[in-house]
C-alpha cells in the first residue's frame, strides 16, 4: 500500500507527517522560501510514490451560501460553476457543496460556495507536486473537516459555534443543521494563552454579531460555543470565556476526541492540527479544494489499485475454480478406475451366464407359451365325453328324437386358451299319419330347452321338422311329400368350455 | 472517464496494465483449461456410469430370464411327465391306433396322418413343437368306443392330442358291417409332439 503523507502548509512552511494506522509522525519541515522549495523538490523525487492530503492551516477562506434552481446532470454542474466563477474570479481552488433544499415554493436548492482567498500560499508548493506527477488526495481546511466532530460536538444543537486552536491562531467555524454555513480565521500568538482566551471570547461576540447581520443566526437568541481544548487549558478558558449574552461556552477534551477518532499520538497540547490531520485521511471530508487538474494521479493511482485488486480477485478466483477443477478431475478419475473394475466384473458375470444357455434353447416366453398350450389341451380332453355323456342323459328323456348325425367342433380354432364348442346335432322324429304339428314343434323345443342344460349352452334351431318349418314352401306336391317323409330337425349348441 | 482523469492517463500505469492483463489471462486460461479437464472427466464418467448401468440391467434381465425359464421348464416337465419325446415316431404311432382300435372294437378304421408341419401363429417355435394331422374315419357300434380309443390314443401316445372336430353319424344299414357297427365317425386329431427340453 502506498504512504500517507499529509501536508500542514501555512504561510511559513511547509510541514511533512508521516500517518501510518493512526500514528502520525513529524517527518520533514520545509521553509516557505526558495531553499525550501528545492528541498521539498528534492524530497518528492524521493518520495513521489506516496499519497499527499493537504491541510491549509488557518486559511483565509470565503464562505457564501445561495440559493439556485434545482438541476441535475450536466445542467447543475454548469449552473455550479458560474456561480463560482462569479463569486470568486480568478481563484483556483473554490468548492461548492448542497445544503438542502427549499421546503416550499421552486423548492431551490441551498448550496455553500467556498474558495480559498490567498491561493499563492499553496501554489509553489503544488506546483511543484504536479510537476512530479505526484498523487494529491485534495486539499482541506479544518473548517470543511470539521463536520466530521459535528454529530458528537453539537450536543443536540442546531446552530453552535466551533472554536479550534492551531499554532498561529483561532479557527472559529458555524454550523447549521450539521452543515458548515460559516467560517474564519484569526491570527494570535498560541504561545500565551491568556491572550488566546481572551481573543476567544470577543471574536466569538464579534462573530456572533456578523451572523446576525447575515441573518444566519437570531441575534437574540442562544448560541452554543463549543472550544476544543486540552484539559490543563479548560480552567483557564473557563475563568476568562464565560457565558454572557447569547453565548454559552462549552469545552470539549481534545485529546479525547483525537483517541476517539483513532489517533494514537493524540495531541499533548490544545492544537488541533493533529486531530485534523488524522481526520483527511481517517474520515476525509467529501469537500476539497484541489482543482481536478491536481488531483488526477491520485485518481489514477485509485484505477491502478482498482485494476490490481480486480485482477487480484479474478485471479484467485480462477485459481480456486481451477483447483476445485482439478479436485474434481482427480475424483472423477478415480471413480472411473473403480467403474472400469466394475464394468469389467459385471462384463465377466455376463459372459459367464451368457455361456450357460444353448443357442437352440426355447425361451422363457417360449416356454410359457407352450405351457399354456399344454394346459389349455389337458382341459379339453375330458370336453367331448363329458359332452356326450350329457346329450345321451338328455337323449334318454326324449325317446322320440332319434339322433342322426351329430359334429363336434371348437368355435375358434385361434382360441385354444378357453375355446368355446359347436355342436351341431341332426335329428328326426317318428313319422305317424296325422300326426299334431304343435305336437311336433312342441317337442322340438323341449328337446332344445333340455339340451341348453348342457354346459349352459345357447340353443338355436337350424332347422325346424317340414310340417312346422315356415320357411319352407308349401304346394300340393310338397305336402304328399311330407307325408311320406319323417320329420328331421338341426339343433346348433354354443358350448363354453369347462376350467 | 470523469473530469480529473482522461484516457490517455492510462499511459502512465501501462506496465501495470500489461502485467494485470497477462496474470488476468493466464489465470482465466488455467481455470478454462481445467474446466475443461474436468468436464471431459464428467462425461468420461457420465458415460462409463451409463456402461456399467447397462451391463447391469442386461445381466439383471439375463438373470431374470433364466430364472423364469427354469419355472417355465418345471412348469412343462410337471404338465409333460418324463419331458418331451425323442424324435415323434410316427409308425409307432400307427402301430398303436391299429392296436388300439382292435381293443375298442372298431370295426372298420381309415386313417390318414400327415406330414409334420409347424404350428400355427401363436404357437412356440416350430422345432420343439412339430404337429401332425391324423384323419379318422372309424365304423364303431357304440360312441363309447370312440370316447374309449380317443382316451387310449393319449395315454399311449408321447404327444399331445387335440381333438379338432369329430362327428358321428348313424350308419345306413347296408353298411353295417352285419351288425358289428351302427355308427361311422370322422375326427380330426391334431399330434403334437414334444421334443426334448432342458
């Protein structure tokens, strides 16, 4: 990972620290002269690797808020500039940052305009980092840092003033609403500091009065001010800053706040420099000056970290693929190595019962078949005695029918499974001269009622005796005829066969 | 790209670049090359799964069948007494319905066997089961002794019988053979030998 490397620049010097997991460092000081410049030049060559964040200490900053329509896109970012340029020609190093929005009405939007006023105190220095291609992170103020200690200093106020000490003066700062509507920086000598408090305590009535006159606080009404000290200081400030007016004065622990925040080297003093130099690379501010000309390595140096880390992870990732892959093949080879013995075990114990058959054998089906034919013969031997032990029974009921011819067949010859029988019987009656035609008829159709007793067969009549037959023709010649003839019938039985 | 960058930037990490776009490559190759492997190590094993599968079923179905046939065989050996018969001996056969029809007093026999033939569709495979058509035609006194020579003919012969039609008339007088027969029957019987099984 590249160094940290955080840039205190004032009208001085030029201070170089160290920041390393919370642990900031003093590393190198340069004069704001030509001397220093070639040392800081010299020093870059050396160092162009790192990340610089600049902190302007106690900068002259101009601070305004507007109100614009609301805009998005292109549209807003070209609104944005105008205003800027308009309200600070000429300066490089300006930012502009939303507010909110009104509640009623266009509903504008609320945005705060910023530049800083005395750009040639940064411009030699910077020159210089751009002319090493160096990675400048941005360029920051305490008051645009401090939003980052507005939640735990505001103590539930919507206004209040902050006041932070550095060496060479006071940074007094107003919030709104945890936005930053305000700010300004006094010189004093930090060495006495009697003299700091009472500086403290007049600017921040002066103050109070302008934000009034700006409308940007009730001129009445209370006003909160927190001061960030350390704790030998607090006696002190609190003997000579005591609440008058419209102002209450409140102290918050300096170096608590640092060790809070991560700072393991918090201040031993009441200058915040530290703190706030902790805080652009802890928690920088979404605003900063730097032009985006300057910021471009940075930015650059931010694609290069993304690409490494993408192809980083791509690489792991393929490489973890590949090795579950590999893993996988391995597995999958083995068990083939165990199918393969399988396959072959299996191969053999099929040959081997492949080798007991006969080619000439008869299958299972085969088989089957002929054993349902075998069965299906063996039950048909008793059918025809049977049969005809059961005509004969009827026969001797009926001592006038004479049986003539009698066939036997199966109905189907297809269906050998459970065949049904014809038998078709021929048969006469005595012949006797005047003999009764309903007589006739009449035993013809017992005999067929008693027959159907056999085996529960259907009985049709296929042919009836002359004398009642009406299908026959009837003339003189037929009728002589008949009287010499005796009288013959068929009877066809269905007969089922018995299981 | 946005207003701090532009593309011409890149320039200044092109070695970087180069190199994240050579490791990305060879480790994208490495993970394609072994996906491969292990694909075709997949199908590789999706297919000798899907042999061993099959030679299982095949041996399973090989094994079934065997079974089944073993109690299809008992089945026919318990319907069939002694199995099948050697090669049907049909002068045997005619010696035993000469010797048979004397015994039921058949006065007049006429018989007609035909050559063996396959069964009909349906029927097991034409050379285990060979079926021959005897015609009878038989001048007997009573049907009991066409019932008592048809019953004589299965116990005799090593096949199975199969009555196909038979009809009895009552013989005209002139043809009663004196007395001896007052009935003619003609049958058709179907022989159907079975060859030896195992």
């Amino acid at each position: 990972m590249p160094q940290q490397r955080l840039l205190a620049i004032s009208d001085l010097s030029l201070t170089v620290y160290r920041w390393r997991s919370g642990l900031l460092n003093l590393e190198q000081a340069f004069p704001a002269d030509a001397s220093g410049l070639v040392q800081w030049d010299d020093y870059l060559r050396r160092n162009r690797h790192a990340i610089f964040s600049v902190f302007a200490a106690l900068a002259d900053e101009s601070m305004q808020t507007e109100e614009v329509p609301h805009a998005t896109g292109a549209d807003r970012s070209a609104l944005i500039e105008r205003k800027l340029a308009q309200r600070f020609p000429g300066s490089t190093y300006k930012f502009s940052q939303m507010l909110g929005r009104n509640n009623s009405g266009r509903r504008d939007e609320k945005i705060l305009l910023a530049a800083l006023n005395r750009p040639e105190i940064l411009e030699p220095w910077l020159a210089i980092l751009q002319r090493a291609d160096a990675r400048l992170a941005g360029i920051y103020t305490a008051p645009l840092l401090a939003e980052r200690l507005v939640s735990e200093l505001a103590n539930g106020e919507s206004r209040f003033l902050l006041i932070a000490l550095f060496q060479g003066g006071l940074q007094q700062m107003f919030f709104e609403h945890k936005h930053l509507r305000f700010a300004r920086s006094i010189a004093a000598d930090t060495e006495d500091m009697a003299a700091v408090a009472e500086l403290c305590a007049s600017e921040s009535a002066t103050l109070l009065q302008y934000l009034a006159t700006q409308r940007l606080a009730a001129a009445d009404g209370v006003m909160p001010v927190v001061v960030l000290l350390n704790d030998r200081d607090v006696a002190l400030f609190r003997s000579i800053c005591r609440d008058q007016g419209s102002l209450r004065y409140s102290f918050a622990d300096l170096p608590a706040i640092a060790r809070k925040h991560g700072l393991r080297t918090p201040p031993e003093d009441s200058c915040s420099e530290a703190l706030f130099l902790h805080l652009m690379v802890r928690r920088p501010a979404a605003a900063q000056y730097a032009p985006p000309g300057l910021r471009r390595f940075y930015h650059l140096g931010r694609v290069n970290l993304l690409l490494i880390a993408v192809t980083a992870s791509l690489s792991l990732a393929s490489l973890f693929s590949a090795a579950r892959d590999l893993t996988q093949g391995h597995r999958l080879t083995a068990e083939q190595t165990a199918l393969a013995a399988s396959i072959a075990a299996t191969g053999r114990d099929y040959q081997q019962a492949l080798a007991l058959q006969s080619p000439s054998q008869l299958d299972s089906a085969s088989l089957r078949t002929l054993a349902d034919l075998i069965e299906s013969l063996r039950r048909q031997e008793n059918d025809l005695p049977r049969l005809l032990a059961q005509l004969s029974r009827v026969l001797d009921r009926f001592e006038a029918v004479e049986l003539e011819r009698l066939d036997w067949r199966p109905s189907d010859e297809q269906a050998r499974a459970n065949p049904a029988y014809v038998m078709d019987i021929d048969a006469r009656l005595p012949r006797i001269s005047g003999s009764d035609d309903t007589a006739q008829a009449d035993t013809v159709r017992r005999f067929a009622a008693a027959l159907q007793g056999v085996a529960a067969a259907a009985v049709s009549t296929r042919q009836w005796p002359a004398a009642i037959d009406a299908q026959r023709k009837l003339s003189p010649d037929q009728l002589a005829q008949m009287g010499q003839e005796t009288p013959h019938f068929q009877l066809r039985l269905l007969i089922a066969a018995q299981r | 790209m946005n207003g701090d960058l532009r593309w011409r930037d890149l320039w200044h990490i092109r070695l970087s670049l180069l190199v994240c776009a050579v490791v990305a490559a060879l480790a994208l190759t490495l993970a394609a090359v072994a996906r491969m492997a292990a694909n075709a190590e997949r199908e590789a094993t999706a297919r000798a799964r899907q042999e061993l599968l099959s030679l299982q079923q095949r041996l399973s179905a090989l094994q079934g069948e065997q079974v089944e046939r073993v109690i299809q065989l008992q089945r026919v050996h318990r319907l069939v007494p002694g199995g099948g018969s050697k090669p049907e001996s049909r002068l045997h056969w005619l010696r035993l319905l000469q010797q048979a029809a004397a015994r039921h007093h058949v006065a007049a026999l006429d018989y007609e066997l035909e050559p063996a033939a396959a069964t009909g569709p349906g029927a097991p495979q034409p050379a285990a089961l060979p079926l021959s058509r005897l015609r009878l035609r038989l001048d007997l006194l009573h049907e009991e002794d066409l019932l008592g020579l048809l019953a004589d003919l299965r116990r005799q012969f090593r096949a199975l019988l199969h009555v196909r039609s038979c009809s009895i008339e009552r013989l005209p007088e002139a043809e009663s053979e004196g007395g001896w027969a007052m009935l003619r029957s003609q049958c058709n019987v179907d022989l159907l030998s079975l060859r030896e099984l195992s």
